[in-house]
C-alpha cells in the first residue's frame, strides 16, 4: 500500500474512534444542540457535494458527488426529523379550560 493510503486509512479509522467516544460520552440534555450542530456541519457538506457534483471534472467526479448530494441530503432530512422528534417530547401539552370537558 502507498503511503498516502495507510495515512488516509489511519486517518479515517482515528476519526471514526473519537466520534464514537464523543457521542456516546454526550449526556442527554445536550443531544438536541448537537443535532442541530450535526445538521449545520451536514448542510456544508451538502454544499460542497453540489459544487463537486457540478464542477465538470470528468464523469467519475459526476458521479461521486451525485452520491454525495444524495447521501448529505438524506443526512440532513434525517437529522432534522430526528430533531424535531426530540424537540417534540419536551413540549408540554396545554391543560384543557377549566369549564369545558
């Protein structure tokens, strides 16, 4: 293998480990803040799929950040869904009138 691949294997596997040992050490109260900062950080990487996708650098570039937009897109409706659904189950529900059954 080329150095530059086991430098980008090495990489990829140590930013793998850190996110899992960051999220999984995240206390409840904080999980909606980090969606929302998930789905910012998922929104600039859509950005830069869409630039890729439309540069016109040859057909594998095409490619590749067609599946990009579709992966950052699915990312992004995903993450605000999963938000709203928390956000969801903080909300208190109004007590009826007093009056009225």
């Amino acid at each position: 293998m080329s150095e530059r691949i086991e430098l980008g294997l090495f990489v990829f596997m140590l930013a793998t480990f850190l996110g899992v040992e960051v999220i999984r050490r995240v206390p409840p109260l904080l999980h909606t803040p980090l969606m929302s900062l998930t789905n910012a950080i998922s929104g600039i990487s859509l950005v830069g799929s869409l630039i890729l996708a439309g540069s016109g650098r040859g057909m594998l570039a095409t490619i590749l950040g067609t599946v990009a937009v579709t992966a950052s897109t699915i990312n992004v409706v995903g993450g605000f869904m999963i938000t709203d659904r928390m956000l969801r189950m903080f909300h208190r529900t109004r007590p009826a009138p007093r009056g009225t059954t």
